[in-house]
C-alpha cells in the first residue's frame, strides 16, 4: 500500500486474494511465508477500514433520508 497512491478496495482485496493462495500453496520458504502473512495481514486491516468508512457514509445518508428505511 503505497502512500502516494492508495490501493481501491478492489485492488486490495485481489492482492488479499493472491496473497492468500501463495500461502495456501505450502511450498514457500518460511521467510517468504511470513513475509506474505505480514502482507496479508496488513491488506485485510486495509479493506476492513475501507468497509468500515463506507458503512459510516452509508449510515449518515440513512440519517439524512429516513424514509429510506422504512422502504426496506
């Protein structure tokens, strides 16, 4: 995740995706695989903020339009 670019959702969770399937491979060299957990781990802290920030501006457009929710 570099920071003069930052990642969509969609980029990091493919990583996520391709991250996971290389560790799910077991025929990585032990530093590899703790290299790519550390990778993981910071891609899945990333899009959970990025879901978290999305629910938040869901929820204040719910506010600003309450009769939304009562269509649902």
């Amino acid at each position: 995740m570099q920071k003069e670019s930052p990642l969509s959702f969609e980029a990091a969770f493919a990583e996520l995706e391709s991250t996971l399937a290389q560790l799910e491979s077991d025929s990585l060299p032990l530093e590899q695989a703790l290299a790519l957990y550390q990778r993981g781990s910071q891609l899945a802290q990333y899009c959970q903020s990025l879901l978290d920030s999305a629910e938040q501006r869901l929820e204040v457009l719910e506010q600003g339009n309450p009769g939304q929710q009562s269509r649902q």
